[in-house]
C-alpha cells in the first residue's frame, strides 16, 4: 500500500467558489485531491503540487520611457518565472503597439507568448 510523501491543504482558484482542497502525493506518485466540488478543483490540485504554472504579468519599458502593461498568453512554469522576468526586463518596445499584440513568441521556451495588454503609439 503506498503512503503519503507529501501533504498540502490549498484553496482552489480556478471558480469563485474557492473550495478548501486537500492534495496528497504518494510514495508511488499517485496524487489524490479532496474537497473540490468540480473536475477543475482535481486538476488544479493535481497540478499545483506536480508542476505549479502561473501566468505573468508585468510591464516593459517603451522607447519614450513610458511603461507598458504585458502578460503571458498562457501559465508559464513557476520555476521559470525569474528567468521569464529576466528576459522582460531588457525589453523596449520601439514600434507602435496594441493590446492583444505579441511582442516574444514563445518566451523562453515555455510555450507561452509576451502580449501586449495595453498600447502604446510613438510619439515620433
């Protein structure tokens, strides 16, 4: 019989309910969810302890100094977050720019685009 390695109570995020989860790993990898009132819960649970994702949001800098608000198009791996903003920060956008535009395809490999959620004209 396997036995529990790792033991986590989460609060899920996924709807507005917030259900209080329980998410255990077993010796054997196995990992079990309680408390959620959806499919999404269990996945959301499964997923936190195994390979936690978040989406980034941020600014970058624009070549009038201004700054311009930017987020990923999907969760990148948690783990990856400081390089991804690594990355972002020696970004200056120089074109003009609107929101939903993508300015890194597939950054750093996480198969997640850099877009734009604001815009930005030169004032050139």
């Amino acid at each position: 019989m396997s036995k529990p390695v790792k033991e986590r109570e989460l609060t899920c995020i996924i709807c507005p309910r917030g259900c209080s989860l329980r998410v255990t790993v077993l010796d054997d990898g196995t990992v079990s969810v309680t408390g959620n009132s959806c499919p999404r819960g269990k996945t959301y649970g499964e997923t936190e302890m195994t390979h936690p994702m978040r989406t980034l949001t941020t600014t970058v800098a624009t070549a009038d100094g201004r700054m311009l608000p930017v987020r990923t198009s999907a969760p990148v791996p948690k783990e990856m977050l400081f390089a991804c903003m690594a990355a972002v920060n020696e970004i200056v956008v120089s074109r003009d720019t609107d929101i939903g535009d993508v300015l890194v395809p597939d950054l750093l490999g996480t198969g997640a685009d850099l877009i734009a959620t604001g815009s930005w004209k030169s004032r050139t």
